[in-house]
C-alpha cells in the first residue's frame, strides 16, 4: 500500500513520451499523488505493476508491443492489487467493452479536465467504478439491448479462430505473444458472449453465427 507521504501512487502507461510527461508533471505538482513509474506497452507494464505495486495504473489501450487491454486481463488473472484505469482518445463499443471486461475500474478520455482526471483517480484507488460521460452512456445502451448477442473483440477473434484449429492454450499464448492465464481469460469471455461451456461448443456456435469462417 502507499503510505501517507507518497498520497495516491500511480503508473503512467502510454507508448508516447510526451503525454507521459504531461502526466508526470501534473500528478507532480498536485502534491497529492506520487508517480512511480512509467510504461510504454502493455507487457512493460504488467512488469512494473508486479515490482511497484501502485495504487492505480493509468492505462492506455493502442500501443505497440502489448496493448491495453491485453494487459488488464493479465493483471486481472494475477489478481493484483492495483486499480485499472484507463485514460485513451477512443470511445468506441470496440474499445470500452474489451476494457471494462477485461477488469478496468475505470474508463477516461483523454480530453477530460485536470480535476476530473484526479477524481477518477482518487476513485480508482477507492475501488470505486469511474466511466466519461460518453462511455457510461454507451454501456446504458448495451445494457437496455443486452438481449442481443455480443459481439466478440478482435482479440477474441483471434484466440477463437486459433482454437478452432485445434491449437492448444500454450501455443496460443507464444503465436499471439501473450501468457497462457490471458489465454483463459479470453476464454472465458468467449465462453460467456457464446453462451457455452467448451471449445469444441465455441468453435460449433462461432461458426454458426459466421463469427468463424
């Protein structure tokens, strides 16, 4: 946990430096936030999270080398302790509902004003949920249509069409440069958007659906 005279610590993920910056220097001159380090893709910061252990992560989603979302289901599956927060320029369904599936507490855009930013990550840090206007209104809709099927990531995708050749969780992890745990969470979100309960069901209902194929 932080202590009291580092305030709120925070990881700052994004592969461009000078939005890092930024946010370093802003979290700085508040005095009410520590940051302890910073992380250009997804897999340096599921790194850094394990060795600094900061209150929340602010994480971009597109970045090279190991995206966002990728690497909040690995820190899901790790169960560690650290907030997810993510803070990118894009809103879309394709975006936000990957994210907050994969376990982010919290969802921002990058246009958000200064003090909004550091309630939501005064929030975050609290466990508490945290959406942009924009986002929360898109997931209120989904929520009202939740009787329609949902549509799969491109991740998913991915790690569908990968089974459907018969190809194990291990092989999986090393071709799509992930851990076998990211491997069963993907999975599980698969299994749950499908509704069924094995691969051999998946691979029969993504067909069906021309999901696959």
């Amino acid at each position: 946990m932080s202590s009291e005279s580092q305030g709120i610590t925070v990881l700052i993920v994004d592969d461009h430096p000078v939005v890092r910056d930024g946010l370093r220097g802003m979290f700085a001159a508040s005095g009410e936030f520590t940051v302890l380090g910073e992380a250009g893709d997804g897999r340096e910061a599921v790194a850094l999270v394990a060795r600094l252990d900061p209150d929340v992560v602010l994480m971009d989603l597109r970045m090279p080398r190991g995206g966002g979302v990728d690497a909040i289901a690995e820190l899901s599956s790790r169960q560690v302790r650290s907030r997810v927060l993510v803070l990118t320029t894009y809103d879309t369904d394709a975006d936000t509902i990957p994210a907050i599936e994969a376990g982010a507490t919290g969802y921002l855009l990058k246009d958000a004003p200064r003090d909004e930013l550091f309630a939501a990550v005064r929030a975050a840090a609290e466990g508490r949920t945290v959406l942009s206007p924009v986002v929360a209104s898109r997931l209120m809709s989904r929520v009202r249509g939740a009787d329609t099927p949902r549509s799969l990531s491109s991740r998913e995708r991915e790690v569908l069409a990968l089974v459907a050749k018969g190809t194990s969780n291990r092989e999986i992890a090393r071709v799509l440069f992930i851990s076998e745990a990211t491997v069963k969470t993907h999975l599980t979100h698969i299994f749950g958007k499908l509704e069924v309960s094995d691969r051999a069901a998946a691979v029969a209902a993504a067909y069906e659906r021309g999901i696959l194929g």
